[in-house]
C-alpha cells in the first residue's frame, strides 16, 4: 500500500506525474457536433447478458457514467460489480465494430471490479485520459467501506481514503466528487461532508457540517455532489431532506439553500455556463431549474415518469450545453430545450425503468442504462431469466447530427425563459 500511496501521491492536479508533459484530453479541442434530436437515433451497441449469472438473473444496471475523455464508459449494478466497457477505437463509428446480433453483447467489459457491499455512488477522475495510465482511476464508495480509488485499466485497487465516526469505526460516504482540479475529493455523510487530499490516502480529512450552531443549514444525508463547471467555486449538495445547498468548496461557507423538491434529492447538475442548477429527487416526477445567481423561485420544471420507484434516476446535459436528458420508469428517454424548458422529442430505450442517460463528451453518442429490481422465478429450471435483451440492459446511441458552424455557441449565454 506505501507504494500504492507513493504513486498517487505523485499525480499533479493534471492527472500526471510530476516532471512529465501535461496530457490535453482528446475532447479539449474538439467541437461537439450539432445533434439533431428530431430524428430518433440508432441503438449501436447493447449490454446484457454478461452481467446475467444464474445465481442473479434478474441483476440490473443502476447507473453510469462516460470517462472525461471519452473512451470508455462506466456501471454500477446490483450485484456490487463495477464495469468499464472502452469504446473500440475510441468511438470512432461503433456500429461497424459492435456485434449486430441482439442475442449477444456487442463487446465485454474490461476490468471488472468487485466491491464488497452495494455501491452508493462512483465517480471518475476530472483530468483522466486513456493516453496517461496514471491518470485513469474511478472512485467508489460502498456501505460499511471506505472510499476506493481503482485503476480503470487493470482493475487494481489504488488507495483508499477512511473516514471514522465517534466510536472509531470507519463510516461509509454516501455521496462522492472529485473537484474540478481532481486535487480533492469531497465525500457526503449524514449532515456533513468530509474533504479528503487526492495526494494523501488514508485517514486524513477536513470535516465540515452542514448544519449550523443555530439548527440553520441543510440536515439530512448529503446524497449527491456537483461542482460549478465555470470555474466559480462553487458546489451544489443535495440532501434526502429535500433541500439543495450552494456552498463555496475552499471554506465550505453556505451561501443559501434551496426548498422545493418533492423527494429526497438523488442528482444536482449545473449548467455550462454555472449559471443554473438542475436537481432531480427520489419519487418526484420533475427536474427543477434554478437560477443561482437569484434563486428565490424555480424558473422551470422538467417532466419525468419517476412518481413510483425508488431508484436514483440520473440524467444529463449535453457538452453544447442546449439540451438536457433525462429517462424515467417508462422506459423513455426524454429531450429538452434548456432555453425555454420546452421538451423536444423522446424515444424508447428500454422495456423497464432508464435510470441513466449520459453524452459522450466529444462524440455523437450518448449511453443509457435500465433496469429495476425483480422477484421472480426464472421461466425453467435451468435457471435461465425470462427477461429480454432490452430489459435490464445498457446500451450506446448513435446521433444524427449537423455539421458545426463557426459561429456555434453555447444556449447557457442566454438566459432561459421564466416559467
């Protein structure tokens, strides 16, 4: 573990070693290309039968999410598995490459990494690149564990980082974020959150409480974790009490906090531009917008069919920055205009609930994963599920889309309209 610490400890916050050239991510200079969502697009690969074992048949994806870079992408499933599924040739037309067979996965994944107990929430390194190994980790965090760094290309176990309660027992994270200079992770606990330094695994951590020395604050678990992509220093903190909170990340100060979600708050996600804070929660049919810069009301509401499960339903916003997705119990994909909240096509992923949905970062792709958990008998005795191939599955879409234009730019320049 000492040399384990001593590697990690030698990233930079560029997700290199120190003395080495600074690796650019393939998206860095790319621009994303205009998609066209009125046209429907192309399942090119799909995911399902590999993580079906006959011991667990009705095992289910329950989220994922694409690498900063764009060549692979990562699941977390019921069964306590982590999969990472690269991209062959790094996305480059995967239709051509996936296997067309609807009986078969289009390819496996590789690593596979077993964690002990149900995962609460993972997250990848911000300055990963498949062009520096050094730089290719996701964390994790599971009930009654640490935090675990782990190496997205061998599957090996990097270094961990231990938080403990009053008793001396170590307390598991609910919620887990690296910030955007991939310095620090910032892990969520019940009325508190801890701040632990990338470069020093092990016990060490700064504690902060969200609740203040007047009962003021934010109570509850903090469940979900997302940073201002503009650079502004701030965080946004959901929490099962049905509040969000904007908080600054050097000193933890809570700025104000946000009331208005039916749920306990599964997902927060800012806009590109930092101006805007989207939050979805468990139970509750609608994504909200706020504007953060005068959150006293909420500017708009995004319908989603998520009124009678329980899972955390993640959805996503689209590098262009113009439009947001998002799935639901019905098995639906659901697209909407970010400018003036107005929901633009859908289409049908998956025969159950879509509890992710996710763009590549450079690509014209985006992934989605599904799945809700069963308590039924296998149709024979051999123990083979009687789930089809677009239940409790993953899969990779292919966009249609327009050349880019020199003038594009992002919608988040502009203000969204007032509901």
């Amino acid at each position: 573990m000492a040399e384990v610490e001593e590697e990690q400890a030698s990233l930079n916050p560029d997700g290199v070693r120190e003395g080495e050239e600074t690796v650019v991510s393939p998206g860095a200079s790319y621009t994303w290309p205009a998609i066209r969502f009125d046209v429907p697009p192309e399942r090119a690969c799909h995911f399902f039968s590999q993580f079906r074992a006959a011991a667990n048949p009705n095992n289910f994806f329950k989220g994922l999410k694409w690498s900063p870079d764009g060549s692979c992408f990562l699941t977390s499933s019921e069964d306590k598995t982590l999969r990472v599924f690269t991209l062959p040739d790094h996305g480059s037309d995967v239709s051509s490459v996936c296997a067309s067979d609807a009986d078969e996965d289009s390819f496996v994944a590789n690593p596979v990494v077993m964690e002990g107990e149900a995962v609460y929430d993972f997250c990848w390194y911000p300055c990963m690149s498949a062009t520096d190994p050094i730089s290719c980790v996701f964390a994790t965090t599971t009930r009654d564990h640490p935090i675990h760094v782990w190496d997205s290309t061998t599957g090996q176990l990097r270094c961990t980082y231990r938080a403990y309660d009053a008793v001396d027992e170590i307390t598991a994270a609910f919620s887990i974020a690296f910030n955007p200079a991939g310095t620090k992770i910032f892990a969520g606990y019940n009325k508190s959150v801890r701040v632990f330094d990338v470069h020093r695994p092990g016990r060490d951590f700064k504690q902060f409480s969200t609740v203040q020395g007047n009962k003021e604050g934010q109570t509850g678990i903090i469940s979900a974790i997302a940073f201002c992509p503009a650079q502004t220093g701030l965080l946004a903190m959901g929490s099962y009490s049905q509040t969000t909170a904007i908080c600054r990340e050097d000193n933890m100060e809570l700025l104000y906090v946000l009331h208005g979600q039916q749920g306990g708050v599964t997902h927060v996600m800012f806009s590109k531009d930092g101006n805007y804070l989207y939050t979805g929660g468990r139970k509750d049919p609608y994504i909200l917008c706020w504007d953060i810069r005068r959150a006293a009301d909420v500017v708009y509401k995004l319908y989603r069919s998520t009124e009678d499960t329980n899972q955390r339903i993640l959805f996503d916003i689209e590098p262009f920055g113009r439009h947001l997705g998002t799935g639901g119990q019905d098995g639906l994909v659901h697209i909407y205009d970010l400018q003036s909240g107005q929901w633009i096509s859908g289409f049908q992923a998956a025969s159950d609930t879509v509890n992710a949905f996710s763009y590549h970062p450079y690509l014209p792709l985006a992934a989605s994963s599904s799945g809700h958990r069963r308590f039924e008998v296998p149709d024979d005795v051999n123990g083979e599920p009687g789930l089809g191939w677009t239940e409790n599955c993953a899969s990779i879409w292919s966009f249609s889309f327009d050349p880019v234009t020199e003038d594009a730019a992002f919608v988040n320049d502009r203000s969204p309209s007032q509901a």
